[in-house]
C-alpha cells in the first residue's frame, strides 16, 4: 500500500522520526513536504499522527495516472468523491484539493467538474477552496473534511500523477493546548516545544513502554509530559532548579487529569545531572531525552567561554548517562548551535553518534546537509538554532 505523509518545516527531522517509528519501503521525497512511501499493511492514521510531531498530514495513495490524461484523473477523483460522500456523516459533502511537490494543478476547474456532478445528482455539496497551494490542518479540520468530507492529494512523479486522500491531520488544538495552555511556562529560559518534544521521543525507538526513560534536565518538564501522553510508564525527572522541579510536577499533573492518564510511575528529584548515576541504578535506562542548559539566549554572549563551558557540561554529562544507560541505549540530545560560531563538540565517548536518515534519502535535494550527522532545527533569522544529536551506547 502507498502512504503519503506531508511533513513538517524541517523536512531532516520528519523523515527521521518517520523511520524510528514505522518500517517502510521505497521512500521518495517529492518535495520538501511530501514523502511516500510502501507500507506492507494497514496503518491507523488517526492513533499514529497523534504521537509524530514532524508529521501534518497522513494519507492514501489511491492511484496513478499518467500525465495528460485528463479524462482518467477526473474519474478518479469523482471515483474518490463519491465513495467518501456515500460514508459521510452529513447532510452536506464538503471536498477540497491540495497539491504538493513541483507542479502546480488547476484545482479550481477540477473542483468546479466535481461539484457539477454533485449538483447534476442532487447532492449537497461544497468546495473548499484556499489562497494557499494546499489547505491547512485547521481549513481541512474545520471544514469537516475529514468527517464529512475529503480532501484530495494531487502531487507530480515524473511521468505520472499521484492521486490521493486525506486520513488523519495533525491535531494543532491539543498541541497548542499542551503548549501554551500548560499551567507553568518559563519563556525567559526557553521553552521545548511539545512537537520537538514528541520527535525526540520517537528518535530514541523505545518500544517497551514500561522502560525508564530520563530527563535530568526537565526544566517545566515537557518531554516527561509527552511521554505520558504517548504512553511510556516508567519516568525519572531532575533538575537543579527546585522551582522547574515544582512547575514539573504542576504541569504533568494537569497533563494527566487533563488527558485521563493513570498508571505512571514518575519520580522527581532537584539534582544535578552531573551526579545522575549517585541516584539513577546503573544499567537500567533505556533513553536520556533531553534539552540541557543552552547557554545564555539574550544580551552581549562571550562565546568561545560559552561554548567551552557547554562543552565541559555536556563532556560530564555523557560520562553519568553512559553509566545509568543499558547497553544499546541512547541519548537523544539539543545542543546549541550559536550563528556565526563553530559548533559545539563534546566528546561523546562510550557512544556512537546515529545518523537518523534513511540512506536512500541521504542525497536527496530536499534534505539540508550538516557536517555531521545531526539535524538542525530552527526558524531562518534565529541566532540560537538547535542541534538534534542521537547518541547510541557501545
């Protein structure tokens, strides 16, 4: 079965926490944004968006038609209409077109054929139009068009036209929710976006959910809440700042009375990471997901001394999770990269740095290359960006 996925703006990382979480076969990056893929069965698209951060969209591919043949591409999308409409939960049918990747399609006359032939069969119905190339996760979602509805996907494969549906969007509501509605917010010393969050959870394949997952440097404590959320049971959190230990609690506590989760087991505790393996049993971690101390993000920044102080910090840091981490397991970590200045390089020894992409994207045209194998993330302008670091122990 061919699966598209639309990823989100970093397209490194999306693929990267693609291949942690599902096996597939053949992916082809047709845009920065749109990546299909072999699946060898079914795939519940509604369950899986809601723990992929990278991921917008998630839909079937229903068919290919051969470029310039117009007749056949119009029945095909009535053929994909008409099946969605017969299952709609409405008295109105709403649809809508998005097309991804280097060729641009006349949306608005297929949506007008399509319409017609609703209205010519005495069908309600509505098309959903956007300024934009595609339409969004809120337009689809609050269009119904996946409830009452459909979008169609239409993306150019060289010689041919993929033709698609729309199964699952990324849900933004319950994200910005845990975002910005969360009790406790430090905007001062940055903040991990629950997305990022979810991305580095994935990165570190933990498949048992009753293993011990760490973060010694919790600050409000956003990784521990989206593991709970994506179910893990067995959660360790420290920081050195009592008052991010408290806003910690504060927020998972919300997160489970908000989301109904029972069954954890969290232990939280004001340390320093430095001294993680005087408290943390030896051997009996499978991750360390965290975002550690970035520096300082504001005002005159001395450089080279930040960047010897980080690289100290992180140095120490990597010996306490080596001794707390099972054999095979890792360390999925931010480190800063400042604009302008060489980038940070602790030495990692004990582990192997993992490069996250599959080998048969690696040259493609649509992934930004670093000198290592990490990925950057960060919005264009930032003077701070963040290095995403997968570290397996050896």
């Amino acid at each position: 079965m061919k699966y598209f996925f639309v990823l989100g703006t970093n397209t490194a990382l999306s693929v990267a926490e693609l291949t942690a979480v599902i096996d597939f076969n053949d992916p082809r990056l047709l845009a920065t944004d749109f990546l299909v893929v072999d699946l060898p069965r079914e795939i519940q698209a509604e369950n899986l968006i809601k723990r992929l951060g990278g991921i917008i969209k998630i839909g079937r591919i229903e068919s290919e038609i051969k470029s310039g043949d117009d007749r056949n591409l119009e029945a095909e999308i009535r053929e994909i209409a008409v099946e969605r409409q017969a299952v709609g939960m409405g008295s109105k049918f709403n649809f809508g077109f998005s097309d991804y990747g280097k060729r641009t399609f006349n949306k608005k006359d297929l949506g007008l054929k399509l319409k017609k032939y609703f209205s010519d069969a005495k069908i309600s119905s509505r098309f959903v139009t956007s300024r934009e190339k595609t339409l969004s996760s809120v337009v689809v979602t609050q269009n119904k068009l996946l409830k009452n509805g459909v979008e169609i996907i239409l993306a150019g494969d060289g010689d041919n036209i993929l033709v698609g549906s729309t199964l699952a969007v990324q849900p933004f509501k319950d994200l910005s929710l845990r975002d910005f509605g969360r009790p406790v917010r430090d905007d001062m010393s940055g903040m991990l976006p629950p997305k990022l969050a979810q991305i580095m959870i994935n990165l570190a394949q933990v498949n048992d959910f009753n293993a011990v997952i760490i973060d010694p440097f919790c600050g409000s404590g956003t990784v521990l809440s989206e593991a709970i959320m994506m179910g893990y049971k067995h959660l360790f959190g420290s920081d050195i700042s009592a008052k991010a230990i408290e806003g910690t609690r504060q927020n998972i506590n919300w997160t489970k009375e908000l989301y109904k989760m029972e069954d954890v087991k969290l232990k939280l505790f004001v340390k320093n990471a430095l001294d993680l393996s005087k408290f943390i049993k030896s051997d009996s971690v499978a991750a360390v997901i965290t975002e550690p101390y970035l520096g300082p993000q504001r005002g005159m920044i001395a450089f080279k001394l930040v960047i010897g102080n980080l690289e100290e910090l992180y140095r120490e840091s990597l010996k306490e999770f080596h001794k707390v981490l099972n054999s095979g397991g890792r360390v999925v970590m931010i480190w800063p990269m400042f604009y302008g200045e060489r980038p940070i390089t602790p030495s990692y020894s004990g582990f192997k740095l993992l490069n996250m992409i599959p080998e048969s994207l690696r040259g493609s045209e649509f992934i930004k290359k670093h000198n290592r194998d990490t990925i950057i993330y960060g919005r264009p302008g930032q003077k701070v960006y963040r290095e995403v670091v997968v570290l397996e122990k050896i």
